[in-house]
C-alpha cells in the first residue's frame, strides 16, 4: 500500500471542483449548438467539431502530462491546466476562429486533470481511491447535468455569449481553491520501469480499446442526443432536459461504479452489466417512438451505462498499478489513443445521419462500438492487475 503523502486541507474540495471542470466547458455546448451557429453564420451540422477538438487534444496531449508534471509537480501542473481552461472559455464568445482556439485550450485543460487526478489521488488518499473518484465522478456528472440543462434558458434570457463565458466562472473558483494545494506540489522524475513498459502490456492496450470505444459512445451521445430525440418528434426545449437528465441520471453511476469496482472480488459483472444498459439504451432509440418519457427512460439508462462505465475505468487506472508513477502512466498511455478513438464517433455518426437523412446507420455503429468495448473490458479484467 502506497503511504499516504502531506497534503493539503483544501485538497479534497479541490478534487470535488475538478471535477466539475472535466466535462461542463464541454457538455454545454450541444444545448446551444444552433445559436452559435447562427450567429458565426456557420452550418449547425459542422459545429460537431467543438465536441471533437478537446478529444483530439485528449489524445496528442496525454502522452506529454507525465513528462511535464515530473518536472513542475502534479499540483502545480493542475493550476497551470485551470488557468487555460479559465481563457478556453472566455475566448470562445469572441469570433469562430477564437471558437475554435478556445476550445482546443480547454481541451489541453482538461488532459491534465483527466491524467494527473487518479495519480494525485493515489499518491495523497491510496486508501480512499474509490471514495475519491466517486466524488470528482459526483461533481462531474452533476455540474454537467446542470449546465447542459440550465444553458438553454441562460442563452435565451441573458444572449448565448454570456451564458457561455458563465461557464468561466467554474475554473476561476476552482483555482483559487486549487492554491494551498501549490504548497505540498510533489515532483517526481523518476520513470518506473513498468511504467516505460505500459505500451507493450497487452492488458493495458485491453484498456485502451475499452476506454476509448466507451468514450466514443459518450461523446457521440453528448454531441447527438439532443437531435436524436428532436428527430423523433421531441421539441427543442424538451431535448435540452433530455440532454439535462442524461447528465443527471449519470449521478448514481459515478457514485456507485468506483465505490463496486474496489470493494469487488471479481469486476467482470460490472463491466458486462454496464455495457448491457448501454446496449439496451441505444437499441431503444432505433425504435419510432417520440414519447418524452420514452426518452427519460433512454437517458437513464444511458447515463447509468456510459457515465458508469467511464468512472469504472478511471477507478482502475489506481487498482491496476501499484504506484502513483505507474498510475499516471497507465492513465496517460490509455487516454491518448483512448480519446483519439473517442474523437471520430461525433464526426462518422453526423455524416452517416447527413448520408442517410436518419439516425439509424449511426446507432448500429455505435451498438457494435458497445460490443467492442464490454469485449476488451473483459479481457482487461482477467487479471487484478495490469502486470
């Protein structure tokens, strides 16, 4: 068991409010999608990208975390990350070439927390690896439920670009709770030889194909959900809540997954069960039915699948590795590659629906993806650990 390292009294609120900046700067946007469009006099259809770019960022950016926290420290790397989320978000109202730039900065942002956050939790609580994760799982789900729902109204009372630079505010407060955590800042250079050896571990590269075919499918459901309900007949504002309750319904989930995955003696079920509600989710949307609680009952069961599955796998990066180095490491090697998969599901999912003027080529994709996923999740698991 790694021993516990000095750590500040602020550093457990810290975890909470990163988490409320891992998905919101993000997740937001699909609500108000054609708003921004209109006004950068622009196709709604090719604004898919803003849900693209950060994964694209995820993916080229992940691999450089460790090399730069090994020489700034962990913590003061996570400041260095809220400081351009903080910027990503002011310049996105400005012009669609700042648009653009904005959310690529955001994008890099969250890299560093979505690395560097298991590894400064196994380093500071290796004993409340699953209580932590669920927290900044917690916060995440629910501020992203909040902001995807409470956007819509925003915009249409107060003008799309405030209610975009709103969502500045969350990494503001998150920095100036982040600050006495600069005082314990550990830096550590040295690379673990299981480290090193991660891209050559056939179960790692298992969990790369299950985090990022699972990210494909939450990215692609975040970026279309809204406009698959509204293509069956919801109404606009009615899909906002839908986009909403996905987010909310994901609460649970996020709760729950971290707090099974390290008390389980076998995590297989979790990993099938999941998957399954996932499945069942998407297969209801292949149906012709326009009911707004036929829609609720989709969001739940994707939030619980997808938003479960997503905090199940960033629980395990801590389970898999037996130091806060190896830790890091797994979780960068996973997230690169992972979220460069996670990456194209928006774009062949909005041109198969451009191509075929449906939804229905772009949810059987997105079925065979949750098949792939719950497959190599499997495997992943034959084993407590990655070596």
């Amino acid at each position: 068991m790694n021993k516990t390292a000095k750590h500040s009294g602020f550093l457990i609120m810290g975890i909470f409010l990163l988490g409320t900046c891992m998905r919101t700067p993000i997740t937001s946007i699909p609500s108000i999608i054609n708003e921004i469009a209109q006004a950068f006099h622009v196709p709604a259809t090719s604004l898919g990208i803003l849900t693209t770019i950060p994964l694209i960022c995820f993916g080229l950016f992940s691999v450089t975390v460790n090399w730069l926290s090994s020489r700034v420290g962990n913590e003061m790397a996570i400041s260095w990350a809220l400081v351009l989320l903080f910027v990503g978000c002011i310049l996105r109202a400005v012009s669609y070439p700042l648009l653009l730039l904005g959310t690529a900065l955001i994008g890099i942002g969250i890299t560093f927390i979505n690395v560097l956050l298991p590894a400064i939790i196994t380093e500071n609580l290796p004993t409340k690896i699953g209580g932590m994760t669920s927290l900044y799982n917690v916060a995440l789900a629910l501020s992203s439920a909040i902001g995807a729902y409470a956007i819509t109204p925003v915009a249409a009372g107060f003008g799309w670009r405030l209610a975009v630079n709103a969502l500045a505010f969350i990494p503001l407060v998150t920095w100036f709770f982040w600050l006495p955590n600069l005082r314990f800042n550990h830096v550590d250079k040295e690379q673990t030889t299981q480290g090193v050896s991660m891209w050559r571990n056939p179960r790692a590269w298992a969990l790369l194909v299950y985090f990022g075919a699972s990210s494909f499918v939450f990215y692609t459901t975040v970026a279309w959900l809204p406009s698959i309900a509204e293509s069956a007949g919801i109404s606009h504002n009615s899909s906002s809540l839908i986009a909403g309750l996905f987010q909310l319904f994901s609460i649970p989930a996020a709760f729950l997954a971290p707090l099974l995955a390290t008390r389980a003696k076998r995590r297989q079920p979790i990993v099938f069960g999941l998957g399954l509600l996932s499945f069942i989710g998407v297969v209801m949307m292949l149906l012709p039915v326009g009911s707004m609680f036929y829609y609720v009952i989709i969001s739940l069961l994707l939030g619980l699948g997808i938003a479960g599955t997503f905090a199940f796998i960033m629980t395990i990066f801590g389970l898999k590795t037996n130091n806060p180095a190896d830790t890091s490491s797994l979780s960068g090697m996973v997230q690169s590659l992972g979220y460069l998969i996670a990456a194209i599901g928006p774009v062949i999912t909005g041109k198969c629906k451009a191509l075929t003027g449906n939804w229905v080529t772009s949810e059987i994709i997105v079925l065979v993806v949750i098949a792939l996923f719950v497959g190599a999740g499997l495997f992943a698991e034959q084993k407590d650990k990655i070596y």
